[in-house]
DNA sequence: TCCTTGACTCAGA
DNA sequence: CTCTGAGCCAAGG
C-alpha cells in the first residue's frame, strides 16, 4: 500500500532498524515507523497513519538477513494470519530466542519489547 | 478501466 | 478485554 516517496530507501532504512533488535526482543510497526524519520515529501500527521503500514511492507519484501519475525504488531501480536505457515514459523523463531506468548497468543512489551538507543553510534 | 486488497493503529462501545 | 470502523495510496486481475 502507499509507499513513501522514496520507498526502497525507506524500506532500507526499516531494515537497518530491524537488524538492530536483540535476540529475544521485538517491536511493533508502530515503534519502528515512530522510530524512524519522517520521509521528505511526508508530513508527521500523514506518516503517523502510514508509516506502520510502510513498515509493514518493508517486512513482506525484506532480505533474508532480517529479522522480521521480531516485528509483531501493537498489540503484542503476530500480524499474520494465523493459519499461515508464515505466522507458526515467526511463533516458533520467537519461542527459540526464548520470546513467551501470553495464553492468548500476546507478547508482553514490558518484558521483550525493545526500544531503540535513540540514536545508535 | 474499475474494484479489491493490503505484515497497522487508535478510539469508542 | 474484545470487536468495529476509519484513515490513506498504489498495484494487480
């Protein structure tokens, strides 16, 4: 859906967030779009709405060098269909870097979610 | 060419 | 806590 102007630097610039993440943390679209910059030619009201949903795409086209399975959506969820193999595989990668499901299938942010160091070196 | 479909999030009932 | 609806833009059939 509505990509940012400049969508392959953007998704990049997902990516090099999403590689970031320790082993057994996760974050949500929201906190990496909110984490990132806001495009050129995007207005912060505008990027708000779309920047999870740009983060999101960036997950579907990622390199195989990230770790997509850390993002989950906002609600401590994974934001595929359950039913997909994609899904039971992120559920299992998690379980392996010692991530804990809530009995309704959630990840508790105030245990595995990571924020980013604001700026890294 | 028109219509459907998106790895989302927030607020309200 | 769970469920619904709205916001926003482009690509594929």
């Amino acid at each position: 859906m509505w990509s940012p102007p400049d969508q392959s630097g953007y998704f990049e610039q997902v990516w090099t967030l999403v590689r970031q993440i320790p082993v057994g943390c996760v974050m949500s679209y929201g906190q990496i779009a909110q984490a990132l910059p806001v495009p050129d030619g995007s207005n912060p009201e505008s990027y708000r709405r779309l920047g999870p949903r740009w983060v999101g795409r960036a997950m579907r086209h990622c390199p195989d060098d990230v770790p997509w399975w850390r993002v989950i959506n906002s609600q401590g969820k994974i934001s595929l269909p359950v039913d997909s193999t994609a899904a039971t595989r992120q559920r299992e990668r998690l379980l392996q870097e010692g991530v804990q499901f809530d009995e309704r299938g959630r990840v508790d942010f105030k245990q595995f979610g990571w924020i980013p160091e604001s700026s890294e070196t």
